[in-house]
C-alpha cells in the first residue's frame, strides 16, 4: 500500500459517491483493513497515510462537508424527512454538528419570509404521500389508521401538531371538521 493506492482508491470512491470527509475516512480504512488482511500486514501502520489522502482530496476540494450536507439536506427533504431525521442522518454520515445546523440555518433563510416553518409542513406531506398516510390513504380505511399514521410520522421526527395536522387533511386540502 502506498499513497497513490491510496489515492487511486479515494479518487475511485468520489467519483462515484458524494461524501463527507468522515465517509472518505471510513472507507479508506476499510479498503486499508482489507488490503492489510489479505497480506497479513498490521492495519494500524497505514492510519497515517489514510489521514494525508483524505486531506489531500479536502484541500484539493474534493470533499467539503458543507456542500455535502447542503446537498444531503435538499434530498432528504425532498423525500420528507423531518429536521430531527436530517440531523441524525447527517450524524450518521460524520458531518459535524455545526456543519448540520449552518446547512438548516441556510436553507431556513433562503426560504422567502414566513415560509420557514413550512419547510417541516412540506417534509412532513411529501413524507405521508410516500408512505401512503393520512389522505393519501383509501377513504375507507383513513379512521382506522389514523393512530398508525400519527405513530409513524411521530417516529420519522415530526410534531404531534403536525402530525394531526397532516393526517387529518381531507384529500381536496381541507383539514377534516372537528368532531
């Protein structure tokens, strides 16, 4: 194993993955724990190596956590994730925490006046219409799946409020009356 091993493999990864430098750091580590195995060679003598490519690739610009996450951030609220569930996804990913809440503060004001706190309302429908909850679910069947729904967009990070809120719209787009 050499630096531009190394290196070969840092490139071939993010030309296929976008990553965080936590992600680039992991998996060179386990392409070094492999490689090292295979030859019976002690791992832990390439960790050196393994923490010079990965600063190479960020001061080359390769990777940036901030882009990464700005980018993660769209995606998943696109697919409806709740600001609970990007900033425990984006953990997960190695992004630092300071690097998650710059990347939700950005998007919060990019957002025109007013329209912030939609952005967790908007999360919230697209999740729903992909998991089939709520009105998007057959008439039929909404009253006995109600608590379910509000369970499952409990569990995914929403708000109770929100929560009742989405799964109590009617399909046309006006909440239910009150009971």
């Amino acid at each position: 194993m050499s630096p531009a091993w190394l290196e070969r493999a840092a490139l071939h990864y993010l030309e296929r993955y976008s990553a965080s430098t936590e992600m680039l750091r992991r998996t060179l580590a386990r392409r070094v724990q492999k490689r090292a195995r295979a030859r019976g060679e002690d791992p832990d003598r390439f960790t050196d190596l393994v923490t010079a490519t990965v600063a190479r690739a960020v001061s080359a610009g390769l990777v940036d956590d901030a882009r990464f996450a700005d980018t993660r951030l769209a995606t998943l609220r696109r697919r409806g994730t709740s600001s609970r569930g990007v900033s425990a996804k984006l953990a997960a990913k190695g992004v630092p925490r300071d690097v998650v809440e710059a990347a939700m503060l950005a998007e919060r004001e990019a957002t025109a006046d007013g329209e912030a706190e939609a952005i967790e309302e908007q999360a919230a429908q697209a999740y729903a219409k992909r998991r089939r909850l709520g009105p998007h679910r057959r008439p039929d069947q909404r009253d006995a799946y109600r608590e379910r729904d509000l369970a499952a967009l409990a569990r995914a990070g929403f708000p109770y409020a929100l929560a009742r809120r989405v799964v109590d719209v009617e399909p046309d787009g006006e909440p239910d009356p009150p009971a």
